[in-house]
C-alpha cells in the first residue's frame, strides 16, 4: 500500500494548479485576502485623521456667506487657521486653487504655519499649466531628487502657478489617483515635475507631522524618521484598502456655520483635535455609501502609511512554506501506508487551518502577502484524495476478505470430518 500511494502529493498539486486556471479563481483568491487584511488590521476608526467634506448642499446652504463654489483662498485660509485653533495636527486642503482676485494674500499668509498643505495636480501635457511661469515657478516649490529615487515624472503643475508663487514657503502634495484593485491601492509617493521633486498628499501630510524628520530612500524602502515604506517594482507603496466609515467624516455646513460664526459648536474640538485634518470637495452623489471619497482615500492611505501599514511584495519563501504545511498529510499519509477515511481529511482540515493561520499571521506581523489559495486547494485535495483511496481500499478488501474466511471455514470443515 506504501507504493501506491506515494501519488497523492503530485495528484494534490495537479489539481490545485487545475484549481487556480479556473476563471472564478481570481475573483476567491481576493476574498480570501480580503478576509486576511480585516484580521490582520480591522477596519476599525482612525483616530489620527479626519475629513471635513464640502458637498452640493453645504455649497448652497452658505453660499450667502462664502460666496460660489470654487472659492477664493482667504475662505480656504480662514477654515484652515479654524481648523488649527481647534488642534489639527494638520490641515490638508484638497480642493483647487484659484487666483486672488483681490490679491490680499490671506492663504500665502495662513501658510507659513507649515502645518497647513495644499494638494496640487498634475498634468500630461505641459500646455495645460496655467501660464508659462510654472518653470520659473516650480524651484521653490520642489527639491531635486537624487537620481536614484524612485518618482512619478509630469511635465506641468495644472495650478495657478501665481498663487504657487507667493507662498512662502509652500508646504504642498501631489494629489494623484492611486493604481490597484479592489484589495490594496499603489500609491507613488513622490513625483517629480520638469525636474522639482514633490512627495504625494499622504506622505506630505505626514511630513507636516513631522517636519524635523529627514526623508531617505534605500534598500528599496523610503524612510521618514522612524516609518519605513517598502516599495513594488514601480516604486510604488502598497497599501490596503481602509472602509468610507473608517474615516471620521464631517459635513463642510456644520463646520463652516460654526468657522464663520453662524453657530456654537464645541464639539468639534473632540472630533478634530489631534487628527490630521483633510477638507475636499465631493461632487454629487452617484457614488454608493460604501465607497470611499477621494479625499477620504487621502486621508486613509495617510493613516496607513502612519501605522507602517505598506506591504512588501509576495514572498516565494511563504507562499512554499504554504504548500509544505499543506503537503504535511500526504507525508504522514506515505509513511503510514494505509489512508483512514476519516483521519487523513482531519488532518488535512488542520493543515488548512495551519497554513491560513501562518499567512494571516506573515500579513499582520510583518507585512508580508502570500497567495494562501494555491495551498489551500492543495491541503483539500489531500484530503479529498486520501478519502478516495481509503474508500477505494476498503471496497477492493472486503471481496478478498470474504473469499478468504470461506475458503478458512471449508478447510476447518474438513479437518474436522
């Protein structure tokens, strides 16, 4: 029996590899990792970060007071310093820029407090720019990045480059779309426009935490002071998704009755005093509830990246530690030599069992994905396979077993006689 069964472990990976061709195996592979990331981190509220979010009512509702939509940068300054005496961390406008018409310099003025960040955009095409100042404009915007460092390359700043050019100093951050699925978000965390480096939203956010910590790059990580970010091979960071409802939300009407003394509100201090605060714009409502804002992705990736929550690449070395622990029963199974219809699918559930618990574990401890679902349809095939042949031998011996005691009972009959 030893020798026959010695097929069990090619015929498990065969069928787990004819498992992982199947189309739906993409879309389970996900859902597992899904359910891993929730037990790695849940998706609990961030109490570092909060949103404060401008929407089409709360733009009608005080329209008397702060005039139309976009507005003018001493209204964006003035909510800013609000926001700061109620003890932000951090203010992080995410909304566009405008020029001032009356050229009074209230924002280049609310920004020499470093704690305040703009998001600027970028551009393909350097005629997009506003004027052609953003050359002229963007040396004391940036800083030169050594070559080596990893960075999203544009060629324009799409933002008034005159109002970029008062403020002294500017602290800003790239607000750009991160790549991904449903399951993590690739962010690049610094960018470089006609040769001037600027980091991303999240990162110069943090930044503004904490603007005595140096910014490095090596050994395929960037570092902020004591933070280390590894990066995929586009030089990107990866983050996991974090749930619309796990970033405190507040409405622009409640806040800027209460900035512009329409109303007492005393507990917006507790909502927003220590938190690193983002204010954007969210146009309409087609989008679902469940589905995060763009400026809540902000201020969630920030989280993140405070939390040390980036992910490494996939390791070859775990997802075949994996496969061992899965491959453990068929080993026990060989050196037994006889299958138990109902021992060998026991322990191929405690394989399972094993080799989820130690990729979830690899995610939560060290940051580290595997692809837990080859493995896992590996230790079922074990088991599947194991109760087969099991059944397959206890079928095959009870003929045989039976000719034997008759054949016993003619030969003691003639003994007997």
């Amino acid at each position: 029996m030893m020798r026959r069964l010695w097929w069990i472990a090619p015929g498990a990976l065969v069928l787990a590899w004819l498992v992982t061709l199947a189309p739906s195996s993409a879309a389970v592979a996900g859902l597992l990792f899904d359910a891993q990331l929730l037990l790695a981190w849940p998706d609990t509220p961030r109490g570092d970060v909060a949103v404060v979010e401008i929407d089409d009512a709360s733009v009608r509702a005080l329209q008397t007071q702060l005039g139309p939509w976009p507005y003018a940068p001493a209204t964006h300054a003035a909510l800013a310093e609000f926001l700061l005496e109620l003890g932000a961390k951090a203010v992080v406008l995410d909304v566009p820029l405008t020029d001032a018409p009356d050229g009074d310099g209230a924002l280049a003025r609310s920004l020499r407090d470093t704690r305040v960040v703009l998001g600027v955009r970028t551009s393909r095409a350097a005629a997009d720019a506003t004027d052609g100042a953003t050359h002229d404009a963007l040396p004391p915007l940036g800083r030169t990045l050594p070559a080596h460092w990893p960075r999203t390359e544009w060629p324009a700043l799409s933002a008034p480059v005159a109002t970029l050019a008062a403020l002294q100093p500017p602290a800003l951050g790239v607000v750009a779309t991160p790549d991904g699925d449903a399951h993590v978000a690739r962010w690049p965390l610094m960018h470089e426009v006609q040769g001037r480096g600027l980091p991303a939203l999240p990162l110069a956010a943090l930044q503004a935490v904490e603007p005595a910590a140096p910014l490095r790059f090596a050994s395929g990580a960037y570092q902020l002071g004591a933070h280390h970010w590894p990066l995929d091979a586009q030089g990107r960071v990866v983050l996991p998704h974090v749930a619309a409802q796990a970033v405190p939300t507040i409405g622009f009407l409640r806040v800027g009755a209460a900035a512009w003394g329409i109303t007492d509100d005393p507990s917006l201090r507790q909502a927003f005093s220590g938190r690193v605060v983002f204010v954007g714009r969210n146009v309409g409502a087609a989008a679902p509830r469940a589905a995060a804002t763009r400026t809540q992705r902000l201020a969630a990736a920030t989280s993140a990246l405070a939390a040390d929550q980036a992910l490494h690449a996939p390791s070859r070395a775990l997802d075949a530690l994996l496969i061992s622990i899965a491959l453990l029963p068929a080993v026990a199974l060989w050196r037994r030599g006889t299958a138990d219809r109902a021992l060998d699918p026991l322990l191929s559930t405690g394989a399972a069992g094993a080799l989820l618990m130690t990729s979830t574990l690899a995610l939560a401890a060290w940051r580290l994905p595997s692809h837990a679902l080859p493995a896992l349809a590996v230790s079922v095939a074990v088991g599947l396979l194991a109760w087969c042949a099991a059944r397959f031998a206890e079928r095959t011996r009870g003929p045989h077993a039976a000719a034997l005691g008759a054949t016993s009972t003619r030969r003691i009959s003639r003994a007997t006689h």
